[in-house]
C-alpha cells in the first residue's frame, strides 16, 4: 500500500474511517469525502494520532450531487497526483414501512447509496483505469437478502452489490471492483440505534441473538476486509461480494 493514493467517501466515521486508519497504517495517501468540514477536520485529527499529516486530506463534497463527486475526484488528484483505490463508503440507513416511506426519503437513501456509488466511480474511473487501481463499494448483508421494515434500504444495497458485479465486468482486466456486505456493525449509527431503545443492553443482545457467531461486528473487521480487497493478496478477486457479517446471510 505504500504511496497508494485511497479515495476514501464516507470516511469521517464508522468503517470509513478504521478502513482510513488502516490504508494510512500500511503507508497509503488518503483522502475522505464527507459532506461536514467539521466532522471532516476531527476525523483528520483522529487520523493524525497514527500517520503523518502529509499523507491526509478531506475534501467536502455532497454524493448525492453528481457535480460534488466530480469535485471531489478532482481535488483528490490535485492533492496526491492521481487514485488508485476508491471505497464507496457514504450511505444512509433506514427504517421505515413502504407504505410510510415518503417519496422524499426514497430519493434521499437512493441518492446517497446508489447514485453516490455510480457516480463516483464514473468520475474516478479515468484515474483508476491509468493505474490499474480497484473499487471497493460498502454494500450490506441487506443487499443480499430481505429485512423487515427495509425495503428502501434493501432495495438500495442490492443496486450496489449488482452494480459492483456489472462493473466489475465492465472494467476488466483493468480495474478490480468489489463491495463488501457487512451485517450490523458497532459504529456511531448502530449506537444511535441502540441508545433509542428503553434498554440498550437489551437491545444489543436481541441484535447480536440473530447471529450465529452470537455478536454484531467491529469496525476493524469490516475495514480489514476493504483492505485486503484492495490489496495485491486480492488481486485475482473480483465482481465479488464479500459477507462480513457473523454467518447471518448463510444461517
């Protein structure tokens, strides 16, 4: 990974950011997108705790808009000179019934997971492709099969795990393109999850009760993946979904 240019959206908390911690570790460049500049700036200085300052970037920049992907691949060469990896780690959650679903929520959890995905790899493919680079989209155990009360979620995550093996089709033999399908995993959003139940003990352990390994993930375990994904031990991966997610999906 040395030098490796990492284009990093979503990357200002949760499995963004340890998959950022991780690309820097192993002595990659990265920069993260993310829409808040003050989130940004604390996930710099989290960063920075573990790798010079030199190697790291945030650029501001809204996925949902086709012309901040395109800003955001743009500032990503200015500051390092090119990409060779892009992790699709921006996305939303939502529980909500179709038939209490606004078209308004629709189009934002579209947006975010979907549009953000496909444009981004758009705009960055020019740069992958001069490098032989590879894309690593952040999908879920959702986007493999169906979960109660997700339909708009489901529905957007299995847009990405079909759009990885479509592009991955597409941009052979030059760029390798994964996605990773993680179950539930403790980030920041799982915790708001949590902490809105009357018990978040309980909580935890109904949510935890459904996997066969008998816990939800880490963030390392989720990042480590995107990492070797990206690496040359995977280099013969690709149009792959890989489960990160307790044996839920086989159970």
């Amino acid at each position: 990974m040395k030098n490796k240019v990492v284009l990093l959206t979503g990357g200002t908390s949760g499995i963004g950011l340890e998959a950022a911690r991780l690309f820097l570790e192993r002595g990659a460049k990265v920069v993260l997108a993310g829409r808040s500049a003050g989130r940004g700036r604390k996930a710099l200085q989290i960063l920075s705790a573990g790798a010079s300052t030199d190697y790291m970037a945030f650029v501001a920049g809204d996925v949902r808009q086709t012309k901040d992907c395109e800003h955001i691949v743009q500032e990503t060469v200015k500051c390092f000179g090119g990409i060779d990896i892009l992790v699709n780690s921006a996305g939303i959650y939502m529980e909500r019934s179709l038939e209490d679903t606004t078209e308004e929520e629709f189009i934002s959890i579209m947006d975010t997971n979907v549009k953000g995905t496909y444009f981004m790899a758009k705009y960055a493919a020019a740069e992958l492709k001069k490098r032989a680079g590879c894309i690593v989209n952040v999908a879920s155990d959702a986007g493999l099969q169906g979960n109660y009360l997700c339909t708009a979620y489901c529905a957007s995550k299995g847009a990405v795990v079909l759009f990885t093996k479509a592009l991955a089709l597409e941009f052979a033999p030059k760029v390798r393109v994964n996605c990773i399908c993680p179950g539930d995993i403790a980030t920041p959003l799982t915790e708001t999850q949590l902490a809105a139940e009357p018990s978040r003990e309980a909580a935890l352990r109904e949510m935890s009760s459904v996997y066969p390994l008998g816990r939800i993930g880490t963030v390392y375990e989720a990042a480590s993946v995107i990492v070797f994904l990206a690496s040359r031990e995977a280099g013969f991966v690709t149009g792959a979904a890989w489960n990160v997610d307790g044996g839920i999906t086989a159970s």
